[in-house]
C-alpha cells in the first residue's frame, strides 16, 4: 500500500497519520479503581467511557464497565465490532449474575475483604442488559481512534485494548485530551515509551490512569502478599523466577514474512526460539489479501509499512 494512499474510511493519509503521532510526542499512560470500577452509583457520577479495539480483551474490559455508560467504540474492522455487539447481546439474555454458581475455596483475604467494603459488587449481567436495551442504539462506530477524541467530546476515560504497537500513541493521544485511561498490558514496547509514560502520568495528576494486568488483583495474590508481609516465610533475600513466556504463549519480534530456507541436513531447523520464529514468518509468507472491512492503515498506525 502507498505511502501517499488515503484511507478509504476516513480519507487520511498513512504519511499524515504517522505525522500526526509523531507530533504528539512519545508520551503516554498508565485509570483508578474509583473511576474504572465503581459498583451503583448516581447519574451525575457515571461515566461516558470509549473503546478502541473491541475484539478479545477490550471486549470483557468494556463489559466489565457496562455499569457505567458506554458511548463509543473503534475498531479498524467493523465486522469484529458487530461480532462484539452481538456477543453483548447474547450475554445479556444469559440467565444469572457474574459468577453464578461459583464456590470459593477459601474465605476472603483481609485486603480481598477491604477491597469489596469500597467496591460495592455489580451484576455484570444486568449492567450488560442495561447496556444492550439503553445505550447500544446510541452508540457511535469508530474506524480511527482519532476522529473518535476529535468528534465525541463527552468522553470521560478511554480503554486501550488494540495490538500492542498502538497503545501508547492512543493511550497518550487521550491524556493529552483529559482523559482517563485504562490500557492493557504490554503499556508499550520500549523503555523509551515507559519514561514518557511515566512522565506523562506524573504531569496529569486530575488524569487517573491503570494498566490492565488483572492477574495481580485476585484474591490469590492478596493473600499471597498477606503471607508474606506476616513474615510467613521469614525475611525474603533472593527470589528465582523461570518462565516460559514469551516463546510459550505468543512469541516477540517475528521476522517479516519469508520462505524457509533448503533443508541443510547438517544443520536442521531446530525448535528452539530462533526456529520458532523462522517457521512463523514462514507461514506469514504468501498472498493474504487483506480482509473485506479492515482498515489496513489504521491497523498498522505507527508501525512500518507491511504489504
């Protein structure tokens, strides 16, 4: 696709939407319990929230938030939008509340117990019925993330849930507007971007901001932390960590598409990283025309030019 090509939605050139990012500044986010989060509430105290990227995890962030009001959602492919609206719709006719049915193995930690006192419980059920029957029909459809925080004024805090290489830029296009974010992990892809996130988050003290790493706020980790603070295990001096991410979930720097390589016998391809990597760009490498509703640009943003 051409540099100097606009996009079919939207009429913006890749060359101006990297211009217009860069300008920006590479700054960025990290949005607090009280504002992402809120069990019942007043009207006045509800909140207009926005979404980019509504597929996978922006879609369980999003309904996670149906208590509040949901008033526009982007994505670069509107067929996953729709599929989300339809899946909203389904859940909201499901029978019971978040969690029906489930049993817990062991009482609730102290920090669980504090946490609950200050965030009253939601059916996450009914928000989406609320969500599905009062504001569905209102909402309005974004393709670029952009022209959604240039035209929709009353958003108050944005979720952040696209391909990682577009967090920041978005993350930090919102806080330069006011608004509070809520970002999914990985918060950006080099150090470079944390220091200005940082930076960034310091400057805004009215901006409340939160990466999403939802594993560190179960009950599990509380009372693991309560543990430890009691001196449980004794004074902590060394800590050995092994892990298997991220070649065992979703590998890191894959290699631009391209054929494998002849078989050398003395040498096979062997599935360690760099193997694993080889055989991914391999299977990138062919005619993949790029599918019917996705805005090829916007999906790259930032990132270099990709047939």
């Amino acid at each position: 696709m051409s540099d100097q090509k606009d996009d079919r939605t939207t009429g913006i050139s890749r060359r101006k939407f990297v211009t217009t990012v860069a300008a920006t500044g590479a700054a960025f986010t990290i949005v607090p319990r009280h504002v992402l989060g809120r069990g019942l509430q007043a009207p006045s105290d509800t909140l207009n929230i926005a979404t980019v990227g509504i597929n996978g995890q922006g879609f369980v962030n999003t309904r996670n938030l149906m208590s509040e009001n949901i008033v526009a959602i982007c994505d670069v492919d509107y067929g996953l939008l729709d599929s989300a609206l339809a899946r909203a719709k389904a859940a909201a006719s499901a029978a019971g509340g978040a969690g029906a049915g489930q049993q817990r193995r062991r009482n609730p930690s102290k920090a669980q117990l504090e946490a609950n006192a200050k965030r009253p419980a939601t059916d996450v059920t009914a928000n989406t019925k609320k969500f599905v029957d009062q504001q569905m029909s209102k909402l309005t459809r974004y393709k670029d993330y952009r022209e959604m925080l240039d035209k929709q004024k009353d958003i108050d805090g944005v979720i952040v849930a696209t391909p990682d290489h577009m967090h920041a830029p978005i993350a930090l296009a919102a806080m330069d507007l006011g608004k509070h974010v809520y970002c999914q992990k990985p918060l950006c892809w080099s150090v470079h971007e944390a220091r200005q996130l940082a930076q960034k988050a310091k400057a805004n003290a009215k901006i409340v901001t939160q990466m999403g790493n939802q594993g560190h706020s179960t009950d599990g980790a509380r009372t693991g932390q309560e543990y430890l603070a009691a001196g449980a295990i004794g004074d902590i001096r060394e800590i050995h960590v092994w892990t298997n991410r991220p070649l065992g979930y979703w590998p890191q720097g894959i290699p631009r598409p391209a054929p494998l390589p002849p078989e050398n016998p003395q040498r096979p391809l062997r599935w360690n990283g760099a193997g694993v990597e080889a055989r991914l760009a391999a299977a990138l490498a062919g005619n993949f025309p790029v599918p019917d509703g996705l805005a090829w640009d916007l999906f790259l943003g930032v990132a270099p030019e990709v047939e």
